[in-house]
C-alpha cells in the first residue's frame, strides 16, 4: 500500500463544502445527519446555507470540516469500495484533521469526533481573549531559522512555531507583540512575506493550555480504538495506533507544533506516492508537491472527484 489519506485543517470551509455530496448520496448524507443529532443542532444548514461568519468560527468549523471529510470518504466507501485498513498505509490530518483521521480510521465514532471538535473549538476560544494572540505566515524562510525568528522575538512573552507546512511556509503563534516583532524580524532575515493571519486565536502555542487541559477531560471520557491503518501523529511526525499515546498525543497537539511537512516527508519515505486530500479544500495536496518529489496529491472533495480518487489508489498500489 503506497497511498495515505490526509484529511484538511482549519481555513480549508467554504459555505456549500459537502453540498452536492449530501445531494447525490445517501452515504454522504448520512454523515450530516448524524453530526447534527450528536450536537443537536442543524450545523449542516450553516455548512451548507452560511453565514460565512459564522462556519468560520472555531466552534463551527472544526466539525464543520470533519463532517465533510467523513462524508465524503464514505462515498468512496461505498462508490469506489474504498477500504482505509486495506487502501491506506497511513492516516494524518492537519491539526483539526487529526481528528477526521481518526474517525476515517475508526478509532472515533463520527458522534464522538464532532462532540469534541465542538468542545474543542470552544476552549481555543476560550483560552485567549480576542486580540491579545496572533499567529502569523512566514514565508521563505525555512523551518530553524523560522524558530530562530520566534525565539528572538519573544523577549519574555510567547512566540512559537506552531505550523510548519513545508515548502518555507512556517506559521508562528502567541502573544500578538511578539508575533508582530516576529514579522519584522523576519522581513530582516530575508522571508519573501511575513504577514498576520486572520484567526480568532493564537492557536498551537502555550498560551492554549488551558484548551489542553479541557481536551484531555473530554478525551479522558471518550472511548479510542486503535486505527485501521497508523495514524501520523502532528506533534511526532510518526506513526502511532495505540489508544492510550493518541489520547496524549492530542492533548499535546493543543499547545505543539504541527510537524505536517516532517509528516508527509516521513510517508514519503515510507514509499507513499499518492496523498488523498478527503475534504474540503486543496491546501495538503498543494503542500503535498512541495515537500515529497514525485509524490502526487488528489483532492477529493466532491461527487466528479470521486473516479480520480479511485484510479489514484489503484496507481499506488
């Protein structure tokens, strides 16, 4: 098995993302509805209907984006007789993905995944009132010089690498004057762009302790089964499938850095040569080309991406 699927973060929901899935196929569908009954509400109107405003809201947004991503690989469970045990070597999701993976992988149930990425969003909220965090882009610098620029700008406060993507894209995150020092300094050291984000919170940074410690409660009382095929953990770049260390490993993954571009390296490595984006989105297949040479990624996010994605498997195999 050379594929992986990978599953989008935050940033990757538009409103209308699952739409025409839900419309053509009753898999699909079923998904919506039982996000829905698990947080006893009607998010998917929001998905489907908006406001932007507020399916961009942490709370939204992250089951928002897990619902379309199960959604959609159960059309290719059913469609294309997609099998993650047998088609997937690995399982990784980008931050919030984390959780998608799981689900995909069968460690969650759809009903518990969307309960704790409400629960979740909500603590990252939360953890930071409006305007005292930032997180920021910089762009052309590599991975330990970015860290440099953090560490440099903090000057007492917090400043941390709390994405690294891959392809000189590193995000910073923590108090907004030493995010914003961040961005000068970085300018200084030669990044092509440094630039502020449009977040709601300074995600992936000590300041969101206390969304950890609401997390490892609410994953505390969750029940976790290994998962059909390993999960490549965010904040160890490597593969995990014993319940107990993904309970930890999440809660970590509120406070620690994203390591997606050591996590596609290390499948690359592994012989992937196909990554499944299953969601909304195109950002971990563009990422996806940057990182691992000769390795492909296919977005599936829709009912025409569905034969793509089949053939895709089959050239990987």
């Amino acid at each position: 098995m050379t594929a992986a699927f990978t599953f989008p973060g935050q940033g990757s929901q538009t409103v209308g993302m699952g739409k025409a899935l839900a419309d053509t196929f009753p898999a699909a569908r079923a998904v919506f509805d039982e996000v829905d009954s698990a947080l006893g509400e009607k998010l998917s109107a929001t998905i489907w209907e908006g406001p932007a405003e507020t399916l961009q809201l942490t709370e939204n947004a992250q089951p928002a984006l897990m619902a379309v991503s199960l959604a959609t690989l159960r059309v290719l469970e059913a469609e294309a007789g997609v099998s993650v045990a047998r088609d997937a070597a690995f399982v990784a999701g980008h931050s919030l993905g984390e959780y998608s993976a799981l689900a995909a992988a069968g460690s969650f149930t759809i009903s518990d995944t969307a309960r704790l990425l409400r629960t979740r969003g909500l603590a990252m909220q939360k953890a930071v009132p409006v305007g005292v965090g930032a997180m920021a882009a910089l762009l052309g610098l590599d991975y330990d010089a970015a860290v440099a620029v953090a560490e440099e700008a903090a000057q007492g406060q917090v400043c941390q690498a709390a994405n690294d993507n891959g392809g000189g894209q590193v995000v910073v995150s923590g108090d907004k004057a030493a995010v914003e020092r961040a961005i000068e300094i970085a300018k200084g050291k030669g990044a092509k762009r440094a630039m502020l984000l449009p977040v709601s919170a300074p995600f992936h940074c000590r300041l969101m302790q206390p969304a950890a410690d609401a997390m490892a409660q609410a994953l505390a009382e969750v029940t976790i089964k290994a998962p059909a095929s390993p999960l490549v953990s965010n904040v160890l770049a490597a593969p995990i499938t014993d319940p107990d260390e993904i309970r930890r490993r999440l809660v970590e993954q509120v406070t620690g850095t994203v390591r997606w571009r050591e996590s596609v390296a290390y499948m690359a490595g592994q012989g992937v040569t196909r990554f499944l984006e299953i969601g909304a989105g195109k950002v971990l297949s563009g990422l996806v080309k940057r990182i691992a040479d000769g390795a492909v990624g296919v977005s599936v996010g829709g009912p025409n991406d569905i034969a793509a994605a089949k053939d895709a498997i089959a050239a990987a195999k």
